[in-house]
C-alpha cells in the first residue's frame, strides 16, 4: 500500500499516460487530463476533455493576478486548494446556499444555481468560473456572455447529469468569446471541475504539503 | 431548459430507469442506484454497483437513531444533506483538515485521510462510515474492523483512482462483517458517496426543499 500522497498521484499520472500518448498534447494540458482522469477514476474522459487554445494561458493569467473563482456548488468551493489560490491573492466564491439567492431563485422560478450565477453578474469580469455540477448555472454564465457583455477570464464548465448537460457544454464549446475547459456529453461534476483548477495551481506553483 | 430542480433529477432518473431493468433491484437499491448514476452522469455504473443485502436497512437504522456520518474528505462532508440528517439527530464529521491529524499522519507516514479514521477510531461503532476519495481511509477502517473490533452500522466505501481504490474496494466486498456500499474497480469519487448517503436520508424523509 502506498501512503504517501504525492508518490500516490507520481503513480497514478504514470498509469493514466499511455492513455494521452495519442492525443498530441501540450505538457500543461497533459497536466489538466491527467488530473481529471485521476479524479474520476475513469480513462474515458481523455478522448472527452476539451480545452480552447487558450484557455489554460487566460486562467493562469488571470489567477496571477489575483482574479477570484466563482463556483455553482459548494462541493466545487470545497476542493479547490484555496490556500494555492490565496497566494495570487484570490478568493473563492459560491451562493448558492445564501437566502438573496434562495428568494431570488424562489421569485423568478429559476434554480439556485442558476440565480447565484446572475447575482455575481459583473463580478464574474475577469474572474475564474468552475461550474461542476447545475448545466442551468453554465447556460445562464453563457447568457451573461452574450446578452449582458459579461466576460469571465475562463469558464471551467463541466456540469453532469442526463438533463441538460450535455446541451450547456456543447453551447459552450460553441462560442469562440470565452477561453474554456469542458467534456462532451453527461460525464462531469464537482471532483471534474476541482480538478482542472486545481490543476491550473499547480501549474503556477507546485510547492503543496 | 427544466429550471426546476425536483423536475430535473425526476427527469433523470427516467432517463437511468431502462439501463436498471436487467438488474432485478429492489424499489429502495433503485433509489441508490439512479442517483449515484445521476451524479456521474455515467450509466457504466450500473454494473459495477455493489450493495450488500442488509445494507440499505442497517443505514437507515443506523441515521434513525441518530447515528452520525464519517468521512474522509470535506468534500464529502460538503455534499452530504446535513439538513435532512439533523433531523434524526446526527452530524457529519471529517478530520482530514486538523492539526491534530496532519501531525499524526507526518508522525507515523501514513495519509492524513489514514491518520483521520484512526483517530476516529471507536467514534466508528455503529456509525455511518462515507469514504469518497482515499484508498488508504477505507483500508484504515477494514483494518480497525478486522483488528481492533470497531464495528460500523454500514460502510459506504467508494475511493476513487488508480493506486489502491480498487483494491481497497475488492476488500470490502470480500468482507462479511460489516454491510456496505460500494463500486467494482477505479471509479467512485465524493458525489458517489454523497449520492449514496443522500438517496438513503431521502428513503427516510423526502421532504426536501
């Protein structure tokens, strides 16, 4: 059994990389798959993963200096490395379990998720976006884009399920406006989007304990 | 777009029921069942489910009576319906972050997610167990059933990746001590843990908001 946390993860990226061998990719995006795959336990995302050109440029700049990330779900808020994050000098953000939003969210008949997403508004200018779990988050995120100029750095969307996920990143993937990082089809969730930002950390410093 | 979240996991759970059929589930393991394939996204779990005969029942004893949840990770503490659990009168703990652990863990070289079920110890006895993420925490408590006679109402015991999940998995599994829930090879991860404690709080009380 290995216990140490860091020879655990050498060993896992050395199990997942013959699975990338064929995707012609660049170190920093070897580093984002890699972390996925291992987050989901599951080889099947390599061929899913899609990352805009870029995308991993735009978060790294952003996170350096000092944007926030806004998140649909406190999961998401939950596993990325916060005091990685608080180094730039960025914050993570989510509302979903805050009344404003509950009331709004209750008066407009929309989600939570997606009221927390209008709420932040123009906060999310410039920001980090990691949606892991609400497709009704990611679409509204996209509607912000479009209708209102709103202009996140990143969108790191990767909402699951069977309804309407597949849609809302298959409109992401669509748009040329935002640089993003996504996975085709009903496969995401929280750990998914942890894992690209964290990834992204690390990237920018890899001094973790 | 459904904005409605009720509707939307009614939805899926539609979409999940034909890949259920061959299964020959009872009404209350469908429960589990869909929702762990609804926070996946992935109907490739269906398979790979495993839930021991008397394992829906001695969770829903166990939370009736006020036992509290331990798990490995925050995450899985985050997604866990703390409001629906309270209700019954118990509480989710997770020590990964403590001092006290980290210092354990450094002292002995075993993973802080280790050291956590370690120092957990006793507290374990009847209690729900929800392991999301680390091999190592899930063969810590095997260890503590099989050594020190801690004996758990039920382990929910989904560690995800490629170094050590499955195999810690295989040896829960192959226990007959303590009924469980888990998943066959490298998936798993904390919304399965999360979707499998949540599915149980919803058997006993659907009263969501």
């Amino acid at each position: 059994m290995i216990t140490q946390p860091m020879e655990i993860e050498t060993r896992s990226f050395e199990i997942i990389a013959p699975y990338l061998e064929k995707l012609n990719l660049r170190e920093d995006e070897k580093k984002i798959y890699s972390r996925i795959i291992h987050a989901a336990g599951d080889v099947e995302y390599a061929p899913i993963i899609k990352i805009s050109a870029t995308a991993i440029d735009a978060a790294k700049a952003a996170i350096l200096r000092g944007a926030n990330i806004f998140t649909d779900v406190e999961m998401v808020r939950t596993g990325i490395n916060k005091r990685a994050l608080k180094k730039f000098g960025g914050e993570v953000f989510c509302k979903v379990a805050d009344d404003e939003v509950k009331n709004f969210a209750a008066q407009k008949k929309i989600t939570r998720s997606m009221a927390a997403m209008r709420i932040f508004g123009e906060n999310l200018n410039g920001a980090v976006v990691a949606i892991g779990n609400a497709p009704t988050a990611l679409f509204e995120v996209l509607r912000l884009v479009k209708e209102e100029n709103i202009s996140p750095a990143v969108i790191i969307g990767v909402p699951v399920g069977f309804v309407g996920a597949a849609d809302s990143k298959a409109e992401l993937f669509a748009q040329d406006k935002i640089p993003f990082i996504t996975v085709e089809g009903t496969k995401g969730g929280s750990p998914i989007a942890v894992a690209a930002v964290n990834a992204i950390l690390y990237l920018l410093d890899n001094s973790r304990e």
